[in-house]
C-alpha cells in the first residue's frame, strides 16, 4: 500500500462522516430495485430507501427464503409499500438475463436501480456455469451484464422527464489494486488461471472493482446523463458480513480496521442513497466517496 492510498483510507474512515440525506425527499411513486439485498448494505438502503416512502421495491436476491426473511420485516414497518422478492445469482449469466426481462415485462416504469451485490473471497474457485474465478464472476462481469442488460429497458420506462439512475457500489480497494496480469493476452482467461495469475484474495477484489469502474468510466461515454444516470459509490469501510471467510494476516487485518474504524451499516448506506437519489446528472460517470465526487 503506498503513502497516498493510507492516507486516503485514514481521512475516509476517522475524518469524514456520510452526509445525512437532505429532509424533504419524497420517493413516493417510484420504483427501485436493489441487488444482493437480503443483508449488509443492500438491506440498509432498501430500508432508507422506504423510510424515503418509495412505492414499490424490488429485493433482488439469490435465495428465495432469506429474500422473504427481509422483506416480511421491512414489509412490517412499511404496510403501505410494495416489496416483492425476484431471484438474482449474479453465478449465472441465465439468471442475470431472465432478471432483466422480467424487469423489462413486468415494470411499468424503473426509476433507481442500486446494484450492490458483491463477493470477497479467500480462496480461489470457478463458478462451473461460466469458467470464470467467482469474485470476477460476480464483481465484474455479472455486474457488467446487469447494467448494460438494464440500461436500454430503463430508457424505454423513462416517461417522467426525470432520469432514471444507476448507482454500482465500488470499493476504494479499486485505488489499491496493481491488476498484475494486466498485459496478459487473452486477458479474461488470465483471470481463471492460477498458473497465469497466482492468486491473491485482496488483490482480486480489488482488481474486480477496478475493472468495473474503468467499464463505467466508458460505458456512460455513450449515455446521456439526462435519461440515465449512472454514478458509482465507495460505502467506505462498514461493518457487515463481506470479509467472512477472511482469515490469517488477511482476517486480522480486516479485523483490526472494522475493530478501530469501520462505519455502521446506517452510515455506510447514506451514501448509496446520496448517489442514487439525492445527486443528480452532474454525478454522471462518477466515483462519489463521501457523498462527494471523488477524483
Ligand atoms: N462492507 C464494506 O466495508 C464495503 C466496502 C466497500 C464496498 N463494499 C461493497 O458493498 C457491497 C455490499 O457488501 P456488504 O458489505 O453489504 O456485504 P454483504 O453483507 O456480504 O452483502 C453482499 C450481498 O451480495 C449478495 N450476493 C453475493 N453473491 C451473490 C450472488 N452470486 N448473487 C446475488 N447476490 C449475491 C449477498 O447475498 P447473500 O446474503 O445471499 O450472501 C449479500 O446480500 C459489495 O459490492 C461490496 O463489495 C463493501
């Protein structure tokens, strides 16, 4: 880790605190979808986001039973929304394209899509569907896949004359990564290869997100902003369940930093909910860190 990536790390976490989203926003009406929302982060912004009165939610997630858990409890506390659960498994490209067209067939209109769902793992595996190392799998190109997927349908539902927005949570592991196969031909298969690529678990994450932001960077190129907004979002370190399987200097690592610093889920939430409702088309294309558009 060099000097500026520490510092950036101290200041995000010990100096800044999300900013409290603005009173007097009124979600009333809209339609969201949130991905891997059954815990963590995505659980949170699904509850900020009805706490914001939203109409209709949809809890994207791979199991059908911790998906109906969350979503009996938000539905307590909110009897007036709609919240339905669909199936998502980010494993698999069928279930990615089967999500979108339902989105496509059965919504009238999609006005905040956060797409969340993320994995860090410790060890190295292939998701047998695809061949590809599951954090790329999941981090990159199922999200890759989602959002290009969903881009022209969300398009299509835009009839408010406000855009309808993309919020992809990134990481600040991005700044880290060295992406060390980087000039390796075929580049994708470089991924899947150990002989090729030796696995480094924290290096992966960081370079599954890395990508994705760089695939955003250029994908909005052909976007206009007005129609679809498409930001990303760095939650800042928080205290939920990603780095479970971490363990050895990895896991005391992470332990050590959620111990001295992590944020609560609360406040590491207000900041998906900053970027996918409060900023607007000037956020286009951009990595928000802090409620604020980072360099
Ligand atoms: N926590 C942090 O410090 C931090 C910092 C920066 C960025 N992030 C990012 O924030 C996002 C949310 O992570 P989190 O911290 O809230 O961790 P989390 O509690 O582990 O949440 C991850 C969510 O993704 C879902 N998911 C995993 N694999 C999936 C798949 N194949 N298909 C569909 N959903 C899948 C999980 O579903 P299950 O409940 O079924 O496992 C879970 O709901 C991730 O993208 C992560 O990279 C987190």
């Amino acid at each position: 880790m060099k000097y500026g990536q520490v510092r950036s790390f101290i200041q995000n976490q010990f100096c800044e605190k999300p900013r409290k989203t603005p009173e007097g926003i009124d979600l009333r009406g809209s339609i969201a979808i949130v991905t891997g929302s059954s815990s963590g982060l995505g659980l949170e912004s699904s509850r900020q986001l009805l706490a914001l009165g939203l109409s209709h939610l949809i809890l994207a997630v791979r199991s059908e039973e911790r998906g109906k858990a969350v979503a009996s409890q938000l539905q307590s506390a909110n009897p007036a929304a709609k919240i339905d659960v669909w199936l998502l498994d980010m494993e698999s490209y069928k279930s990615v394209q089967d999500f979108a067209l339902r989105c496509e067939s059965e919504l009238s209109r999609i006005d905040i899509v956060i797409l969340n769902a993320g994995i860090a793992e410790m060890d190295f595996d292939i998701v047998p569907s695809s061949g590809h190392e599951r954090v790329m799998q999941v981090n990159y190109y199922s999200t890759m896949l989602l959002t290009v997927l969903l881009l022209p349908i969300l398009k299509a539902k835009v009839t408010t004359g406000m855009p309808a927005h993309i919020t992809v949570v990134s990481s600040l592991m991005a700044s880290f990564a060295s992406f060390p196969n980087r000039s390796k031909r075929p580049l994708l298969s470089s991924f899947d290869d150990t002989s090729i690529t030796p696995w480094d678990p924290v290096e992966r994450y960081s370079t599954s997100k890395l990508l994705l932001q760089m695939f955003l960077t250029r994908l909005v190129e052909g976007v206009p902003a007005e129609v679809v907004t498409i930001n990303m979002v760095e939650p800042g370190l928080t205290k939920t369940n990603l780095f479970r399987k971490s363990r050895g200097l990895v896991g005391a690592m992470f332990d050590i930093m959620a111990f001295t610093s992590a944020r609560t889920v609360e406040a590491g939430a207000l900041t998906y909910i900053d970027a996918a409702v409060v900023k607007g088309t000037e956020s286009h294309g951009s990595l928000l860190v802090n409620c604020r558009i980072a360099p």
